[in-house]
C-alpha cells in the first residue's frame, strides 16, 4: 500500500528546499548541500527529439526543440497553467493540470501545444485529468475529493478510467463524459497500448486502469531511509514491519550499515532496488556526495520473496539504473553511462540540489538558485 503521508512529508521538504528554506541538523549540516532528488511523475514529453518540460509551477515550462542546445521558456503557459502531467500524442503535445489564471477563461484543465510550442486548443474536460497516447486521449473520470485528485500530480504511472480518438476530442466543443468509452475487463488493448485492471482502493474511488502494474514489494521499498541504524522513513505501520525482512536481507549482504537510502523502479515486471549507503547521517540522510560510501543494486526475486546483490558501485551517489543506462553523482557533477559501452557524459553541475524527472526515456534537469531557477536541461536516454 502506498504511504500517502510519506509522500506528502517528502513532497513538502522537497518544496521547503526550493523555495529557499533549508533543513539543519545536530551537526551543523543543511539538507541544501550536495544532495540530489529523483521524481518520476511525468512532467515531460517528446514529439521525436523535441522536448517540453516543466520545471514546477514556480519556475515554468519550457520547450527544447529538435537540434537545439538551448530550451526556450513558455511564457504564457508559465505564468498561466499549473501542470500536473505532459504527455504526447503522435503529433501534439497535451498539459493535463489547471488554469490558474481566466486568460482561457478560467476552467481550462487541459492545453494542446505543436511542436514549435504554440497552444492550437485550450480546453476543459470533464476528466480530472489526461493522458494523450498515439492517437489515443486517456482520461480519469470522476475524482471523488481533492485528496483524489492529488494522484493527477502524484501518480508515477497512467492511472485512466476512460478513452477517447485524438480527432473527437480535438474537434468536440461537449464538456460530456458520454462522448468517452469505458475501460472495461481485466485487461485491454487501445491504440498498441496494454492497460492493466486495478481494483478501488483508499485513494482510488473506482476501479481504473494502468499501464504498469507494480508488485507489491515495490510499494515496501519504493522508498526507505535507514539513519543511525534505525528505520526512519515514516511508514505505515503494515508496510514498516514488511520492510525489517528486506533491510535484514539487504544489511547481511552489504554488512551491518547504518545510514542508508532505498528507493526503487519499476521496470515492466522487474523490480530493481538502488540502496544508497553513506557514512554518515547527520540525524537525517542529506546526500552527502563527499559521504557517498557506495551505491549497491539489488534485483528482487518474487519466488523467494528476496532480495539479490546485483552489482556495486563505489564512491558513486545512483539515482537510477536499468540495466542500459545509470544516473550518479559524484562530487558536483552528474553523470549519465550507458552500461554496455560504459560511455560516459558530464550533463550537470552544482554543488547544491539537482532535481531530476524521469518520464520514460527522457531525463529532465534543473536548480535554482536564492529562490530562482538557475538552469535546466533536458536529454533522451538512446
């Protein structure tokens, strides 16, 4: 079961950081120095080698094209439309969120955007939110409460209860949840695509549809902190007592560490779990790249019910890894490598926060700098 409340927790410390705010411990360190923060909620596209992307809605959306070094910030959907998810259809781009201004009269909740960045549609739909997909728009229908409709932002994967054909929803002037088909089965195909049943559930009202189903150890250690030789992620009492076996697993092949980071991704039916171990804590792991002793990668075997060291990377900070490529830090820099050629390249570089989203095989960067956004940058993992 997912923990809300970790995620909220994480969500807003995150937040504290980049508006400006800082986290000190006992010893003096502040959470802001060196550290690194991995989201994968979807808030980038492509359309081929052009790249829209979006930095929060404090530091804007912007748009990298094909064959340019440079991305261009979108000013108006900027200052005017809060994203929750980017996706892309064959041939546009779709911003799922909500107007924050009433320049397209203050109910859109969906833009459509060309390649070159320019909105052809502003367009409120009946679904809380949506995903475009071939020539496909997948939407979810009907959130029972704001606490539901925060899975718009929150969601690592589609998460749909209804689809539509790309023309007809362009070309519909109804705000009419009749015009959209149903999900329906314990599994289907639209546009090429496979969808996946998922019954209702404490954040979920109805049954929906995914396009990636997690096991159920993902939701254990999608994300762990062990500090001081303690558990002290903050998680729901059922999943704090499923997670003592696995970091009983993962400290007798690694040796009885102290501080160390979990997290893990979901990759089709595999799980693997990237485990961060640091020398230090501070009272709260704070991603201390100069405290990096190791990242270690295991792979989880549902047989068993057990984890497997995989491989070792010393001195490196990982923040991804599936097998092709790997994302680390080390010191001030981030490094992307393509582990079969073991090509390496320098992408970033900063000595505070680097964020980073990952959404399918593009990988958005940025930081800010006094409250502002410094620099972003935006490459395909190919």
């Amino acid at each position: 079961m997912k923990n809300k409340y970790l995620y909220l927790f994480l969500i807003s410390v995150i937040m504290m950081i980049l508006s400006g705010c800082t986290l000190r411990t006992s010893d003096g360190f502040t959470s802001d120095e060196k550290s690194i923060c991995v989201l994968q909620n979807g808030r980038s596209a492509r359309i081929g080698n052009t790249v829209l992307y979006d930095c929060s809605e404090d530091y804007g959306t912007y748009i990298k094209l094909e064959n340019s070094d440079v991305s261009r910030k979108l000013d108006d959907v900027s200052q005017n439309f809060a994203i929750d998810k980017i996706s892309s259809s064959n041939q546009y781009f779709y911003l799922s969120g909500r107007e924050i201004s009433d320049v397209w009269g203050g109910k859109t909740n969906v833009l459509v955007m060309d390649v070159n960045g320019k909105i052809i549609a502003a367009k409120e739909c009946c679904c809380d939110w949506i995903y475009a997909s071939g020539s496909t728009i997948f939407g979810y229908y009907k959130c029972r409460d704001e606490s539901e409709k925060v899975l718009a932002w929150e969601a690592t994967r589609m998460e749909v209860t209804h689809y539509q054909d790309e023309e007809e929803f362009l070309n519909s002037a109804h705000n009419n949840i009749e015009e959209w088909t149903p999900m329906t089965g314990e599994s289907l195909s639209v546009d090429g695509k496979e969808w996946f049943r998922q019954k209702k559930d404490y954040e979920h009202s109805q049954n929906y549809y995914t396009d990636t189903v997690y096991c159920d150890t993902y939701y254990v250690l999608e994300w762990l902190n062990y500090v001081d030789g303690r558990e002290s992620s903050g998680l729901d009492w059922d999943v704090k007592v499923q997670s003592k076996k696995y970091i009983k697993q993962m400290r007798k092949l690694m040796g009885a560490k102290k501080n160390f980071e979990v997290s893990s991704w979901q990759l089709e039916d595999k799980l693997v779990v990237i485990c961060r171990v640091y020398s230090r804590s501070g009272g709260l792991l704070q991603h201390f790249t100069k405290d990096i002793e190791r990242s270690l990668i295991f792979q989880y075997d549902p047989d068993t019910d057990s984890l497997h060291l995989d491989n070792t990377y010393e001195g490196k900070e990982l923040a991804y890894w599936d097998e092709t490529w790997m994302i680390y830090r080390k010191g001030k820099k981030l490094f992307v490598e393509n582990i079969p050629t073991h090509k390496v390249s320098k992408v970033f570089e900063n000595d505070t926060i680097i964020n980073i989203d990952l959404s399918y095989d593009i990988v958005t960067l940025w930081d800010t700098k006094d409250g502002k956004l410094n620099r972003s940058d935006t490459f395909i993992l190919q």
